[in-house]
C-alpha cells in the first residue's frame, strides 16, 4: 500500500481530527492500572497516563490487564473491579474527566470458559458480552475449540493486535473460520502509524481496508514507549478510508461493547474484501 507515511499527514490529519468532538474516543484495549502487569508501576504514574489518554481525546476507557499466562492466578476480576474504583476516585480528584471501566487482556487457555463461569476472568467492560483475547507471539495456536465454546456461552471474541502476529501477517486466511464465531479484530492504533514495525503497518492498514477489523485501541502502557495516539490513527484512517470508518472503528463500535450491542463491522460501509496470503508482500 503506497504512501502508509505521508508528510502531508500531519497538516491534514489537524483538519480531520478537528471534526470529531473532544473526548469523544473510547478504547477498549488499554494497561491503566497500576503495578498489576507491564503497564504503570505505581499510581502517579497511572494517574498521568491516564491525563494522556485524556488529552488524546479519549473519554472512556477499558483497562485490561493481562490475565492467565504469566499472570495466572493473579489480577483476578474482583481485583482488577477494585483498582478501577480506586483509579476512578483518584482520577475525579486530579480533576482528570476520563471515565475507567473493567475489563482484561485475556491470554488464550482452555479453562477460559471455567473461569469466567467462576468470576475470575473479565468480560469487557465487565457486560458479558465481549471477551479480549490475546494469543501467544511465539507460535500459531488454533482456538477454535474455545471459540465454539465462547459462542455456547453467548461471548463473543475480540482477537487483540492480530497485525503484530507473525502467523497472521504470512497467511491471513488462518482468520476466515474464526469469523463464523462472531470473532472480531482489534488493531492497534500505533501499528497503523508503524510504531511497530513495517510488516504490522502493512497489515493492520490490510486488515482495515479488507473491512475484516472491527475496532482500533491504544493498547497503551505508558507515556514513554506505548502512549496513546488515538487521535493520530483516527485522522490517518479518515484521510485513507474516510470517516465513516474512522468514526465506526474508534467510535462507534467501541461503544457498543460498552452498551452490550452488537457490533457493525467495517465491510458494512464499505466493501469486505478477501486477503491474499502473505500481507507484507502484498501492500
């Protein structure tokens, strides 16, 4: 794909950023909370990132620390509810107006189902309805015993960062079945400005254009390596795709996990495209 970095972005993205109003964004994909997992250490360091999320135009925001994994049997639901309260509190006290609700980064396991009967593992923003998943980087794992699962219990998967997956990148095509379980695609917001790498801008930008991506997140951790830049790809998006899918992907269908609804998907605004094989040689 062409031009992915254009210099004329930045003078342009001014214009279409200025059309959405201020605090308008919602990410369902964020590491807020502090000292649980590799996002902020301590609580002023949450605090400010949070003010960045803030000044980034975001108004409501998921925090999703990782589950199971390496972080299994800790940052459980009931936890990360208490943190979210906490954070909430001392957010309305920094006069910071950005709303936290719970949610978690859920690495793929089979016991996902058990523990989420068992209040141990969070639904996004705590509703039910949406699960974030989050799959190994180092080899390809097919989940499709767990999404017939999920789907039995009326969840629906949201996969996390599927650009940035080696798997994915060479052969896209692995994703068409799990399409059938009302799984969604989450990219992230940096991986559309290359902040990843070439191979991840290529593909998320694929993902995007093919109308197999659903949604667009921070996944943000700090205000160092991983900040938020919301505003960027929404401008980026409205330049290249238009605003109607910027507006869906950011906006919309982020809201409508938080409301417990059924999300649009991109390919009902424009045209859902089919993926040739090996995306990063391809754009």
């Amino acid at each position: 794909m062409k031009g992915l970095v254009d210099k004329n972005f930045a003078v342009v993205g001014k214009a279409c950023a200025a059309k959405i109003k201020p605090q308008e964004y919602i990410d369902i994909h964020c590491h807020c909370l502090p000292g649980m997992d590799d996002g902020p250490p301590t609580r002023s360091e949450a605090i400010e990132l949070c003010r960045g999320l803030f000044d980034d135009g975001i108004c409501t925001v998921i925090a999703t620390p990782h589950q199971l994994g390496r972080f299994s049997d800790c940052n459980e639901a009931a936890q990360i509810r208490e943190e979210v309260t906490v954070l909430n509190e001392e957010l309305r006290d920094s006069n910071i107006h950005l709303k936290i609700l719970p949610g978690g980064d859920v690495r793929v396991d089979e016991r996902i189902c058990q523990l989420l009967e068992a209040d141990r593992v969070m639904t996004l923003a705590d509703g039910g309805k949406y699960i974030l998943l989050e799959l190994p980087h180092e080899v390809f794992v097919d989940i499709e015993p767990l999404l017939i699962e999920l789907t039995s219990l009326g969840v629906q998967p949201i996969i996390s960062h599927p650009e940035r997956h080696f798997a994915f990148v060479k052969q896209p095509r692995i994703l068409l079945k799990w399409f059938a379980y009302s799984a969604h695609l989450q990219l992230t917001a940096g991986s559309l400005l290359g902040e990843f790498g070439v191979p991840a801008q290529k593909a998320a930008w694929q993902f995007l254009n093919s109308g197999w991506a659903s949604l667009v997140a921070t996944d943000a951790h700090d205000l160092q390596y991983r900040k938020p830049c919301m505003s960027a790809a929404y401008s980026h998006i409205s330049i290249k795709l238009g605003e109607k899918i910027a507006r869906l992907v950011c906006v919309e269908n982020p809201l409508r996990i938080l409301n417990g609804q059924d999300m649009r998907t991109v390919g009902s605004i424009g045209t859902r495209k089919c993926i040739d094989e090996t995306v990063s040689s391809n754009l």
